[in-house]
C-alpha cells in the first residue's frame, strides 16, 4: 500500500516537471514570436516612411510652372526650338516605359524633351524693356516754340522793336513823314505776331533836337515806351503816340539798353529784335560791337536792322551790324516797301511753320511706325513659339496614347496641363502687347495731332 502511494507520488511530480517545461518553452516561443512580430512591423513602417519621403523628394523636384517668370528660368527641352523631329522624339518615346507612371510623370518627361523654357527670354526682356513713348527730339520751333512737360506746344518769343526818333525821320516821304510811315508799319507787324508773342516798343533819340547843344541830351535819350509783354491794340498804339522824332541816333546805347531789358524780363525763348534806322550811329557809340556783344550773349538775341531810305555809306554800317547780331539787313523806302518788307516776313515764318510741322510730323510717324512693327514682330514670333511647343507636346501625349503606353484619362489630364501652360504664355504676350501698342499709340497720335493743330494755328497767323 505504501509502495502504491510512492509511486502516484512520483508520478504527479513528474506531470508537473512536465508542465512547467512545456509551460516555460511556450512562455519562451510565445515571446520570441511577439519580438518577430514587432519586428516586423516597425520594419514595414520604416519602409512606409521611406517611401513617403521619396514620394515627397520626387514632388519638390517636379513644379508645375504657374508663371512666365517660372517657364523662363526652365531649361530647354533636348528636342525644343530647331532641334525638333517628330521621328527623333517618337524613338525617345519609344525607349521609355508609361504604364506605371501617372499624368504629372507623363507632362515631366514631355516637357524635358519638347519644352521651349528658356528659349521664351529673349522675348519676354523685350516686352519688359521696350518703351512705348515717343522719344523723337522735335526740332527747334520757328518764333522760340516749345514742347511743355504735359505735351503741349507752347509759344515763347520776345521781340524787341527799337525805332529811331531823331530828327530826320521827320522827313516826309508821299506825303508822311518817315516816322508816321514807320509808326503804321510796326503796329501793322507786331499785330500780325501770335498772340503768345512778347512785344516791346524802345524809342531812341526823342528827347532835345539834332543840334549840337542838344547832342548830350539826345545821345542819352532811349526810352521803352511798351514794356515786354503781349499786343494790346490800345495800349500799343497810345505808346506810338508818345514820342516825335527830334535828335541825334545813339544806335549802340539802345542796343544794349534792350540787352538790360531781356534780362530783367527773364523770359525764356527767342529773343530777336528789329532795329528800324534811318541812318548810321551819330551819337560815338559803336552799334557793331554793341550788336555782337547782344548775341554772343546768354541773351543770344537777334538784330535785325531795318534801314529806313538809308543811303549806301549809312547801309554799309547798318549791313555790318545786323551781320554781328546775327540777324539780316533790309531797307525800305516807302510805305509799300514796309508793307512787303513785313509781307516777306510773315510769308517766311508761314513756311517756317510748314516745314516744322512736315518734319516732326513725320518724325514721330516713322518712330511710331518702327516701334509698332517691333512690337508686332516679337508678339509674332513668341505666339508662334507658344503654339510649336503646344502642338509639339500635344502631339507626344497623342502618340502615347495610341501607342497604348497611356490611357485616354491619362492623357486628358496631360492635354489639361498643356494647355495650362499655353495660356499662360498666350496671356502674358497678349496683355504686354496690347498694353505697349496702346501707349505707343496714344502717345504718337497725340504727338502728331498737336504738332498739326500747332502748325495750322501758326500758318493762319502768319497767312497774309
């Protein structure tokens, strides 16, 4: 009976050894299987997260441009511009594989072989640099015109009338006196001048008589009896009444009297002044040197002499000193040569007018003519580039499909990114183009109108 229980005894010991070995190499398996497991996962991670970040490398390294300024700066594709073959592009299609790749992997690899980018620039700094103003330098305008900063012309022009009072224009001429005929002729011209014009009326020798007592007095007589500034018909004429011819003829002392007279005036433009003598220098003065220093100055002015019956020795000092300020001599000798002398005059001036309108006119109409073929030329030849290349990848995304390497919704989103970028290029030129050739237009157009309308006013005033 004993013996019976030692042995259940041992062999209940020995089931539990049992067990507890069997329990540790499940214990054991159990935890290397959850080691392995958990290798597993974090090694699928691993690799999720690799893929990831190769899928967000390939992204960054592939933009869509969305600007000109971004196609610009792309390289040219191998086969863009001359270097296009439809064969030669069909056989590097051909060496390629596009079944696995989508519409953006399909739109990369056509645009590295067809895609225009940088060859675009020389077009695009072309619009960005081109400037659409008229940049033509008028030439200088008869009577001291001038274009203002708003684009208006503008009339400045002095002129100076300096008329003897000595005693021999007390001489009677058809029935007038030398200084009656002198007087009508001089309000004649100055009122056929344009309005803008400033006029001034200066009286030599008015004051004593032509005798020797008198020589001081009258020598150092010279007055402006109308100050520089535009025709007034009353008070101009109400200034021809205040003086009679009496003295001597200080010619030189007037001369530089006006030179005063222009620059407390301070006005810009022409200054020109008409010298109408009857005779020469009687005062010692030395109307010559008097002439020369006036248009060698920043005056610049303009003598003119008018020699009024002067005879020949008296011409020859009169012709010398209209030579040293500049100007021209003529002489007259009766009311009918007044007449014509200012009838030259204003016939002169007329073609003046019509030969600086010609000529600017034209001016601006040929630079306005040569910018806008520029500007045509370029938006042609970058519209004609735009719609190569266009064609050019729409023709590759087409091939593939028929080639069965793409499908048609593959090739769909290909055309749509296409197109994407042509209207970005299409758009661009379009807007620069229109935006220059406006510009240029209004600009030329108002140029030239202004220069017509100016021409015309000043033809009609000179007209006789």
């Amino acid at each position: 009976m004993r013996m019976k229980k030692k042995k259940l005894f041992l062999f209940a010991v020995l089931l539990f050894s049992i067990v507890l070995v069997l329990s540790a190499c499940g214990a054991k398996e159990k935890a290397s299987g959850d080691k392995n497991k958990n290798e597993e996962t974090a090694g699928a991670k691993e690799k999720d997260q690799k893929h990831s970040a190769e899928a967000e490398e390939k992204e960054d390294e592939f933009k869509i441009a969305s600007s000109v300024e971004d196609i610009i700066e792309e390289k040219a594709g191998k086969y863009s511009g001359n270097a296009y073959n439809k064969a030669v592009v069909h056989r590097a299609l051909d060496e390629k594989s596009f079944q696995d790749k989508d519409s953006f992997q399909v739109y990369e690899e056509l645009l590295n072989l067809i895609r225009e980018g940088e060859n675009y620039r020389p077009f695009y700094d072309f619009y960005e640099s081109f400037n659409p103003s008229i940049e033509t330098s008028l030439t200088k305008m008869p009577g001291g015109m001038k274009l203002s900063d708003d684009g208006d012309l503008d009339m400045n022009v002095n002129i100076a009338i300096l008329l003897d009072a000595s005693g021999s224009m007390a001489q009677k001429i058809g029935g007038k006196t030398k200084m009656e005929l002198a007087k009508d002729a001089i309000n004649q011209f100055v009122a056929s001048m344009p309005e803008e014009a400033n006029v001034s009326l200066r009286v030599y020798g008015h004051k004593g008589s032509n005798s020797d007592s008198d020589k001081q007095l009258s020598c150092g007589s010279t007055e402006v009896v109308y100050e520089l500034k535009p025709y007034n018909e009353a008070d101009f004429k109400s200034s021809l009444g205040k003086f009679q011819p009496t003295g001597w003829t200080p010619i030189a002392n007037a001369i530089s009297e006006t030179k005063a007279d222009f620059e407390r005036a301070g006005n810009e433009g022409e200054n020109i002044i008409y010298v109408v003598s009857d005779g020469v220098e009687t005062c010692d003065g030395d109307p010559v040197k008097a002439a020369k220093e006036l248009h060698d100055s920043n005056i610049k002015a303009v003598v003119n002499i008018i020699g009024f019956d002067v005879d020949s020795q008296g011409q020859k000092q009169l012709i010398a000193v209209a030579e040293a300020g500049g100007g021209e001599y003529e002489t007259v000798k009766t009311a009918k040569d007044f007449e014509k002398l200012w009838e030259e005059e204003r016939r002169r001036l007329w073609n003046e007018w019509w030969n600086w309108g010609s000529k600017n006119w034209n001016e601006v109409w040929n630079e306005q003519t040569k910018k806008s073929n520029e500007l045509f030329n370029q938006k042609s030849k970058f519209s004609n580039l735009t719609y190569d290349e266009k064609s050019r990848l729409t023709e590759a995304s087409y091939y593939l499909k028929d080639k069965d390497q793409i499908s048609y919704e593959v090739r769909q989103e290909v055309d749509s990114l296409i197109q994407q970028r042509f209207n970005i290029m299409r758009d661009y030129v379009e807007e620069k183009y229109k935006e220059k050739r406006d510009t240029l237009k209004t600009e030329g157009d108002n140029l030239k109108k202004s220069i017509k309308e100016k021409e015309e006013e000043m033809k009609a005033k000179y007209k006789s």
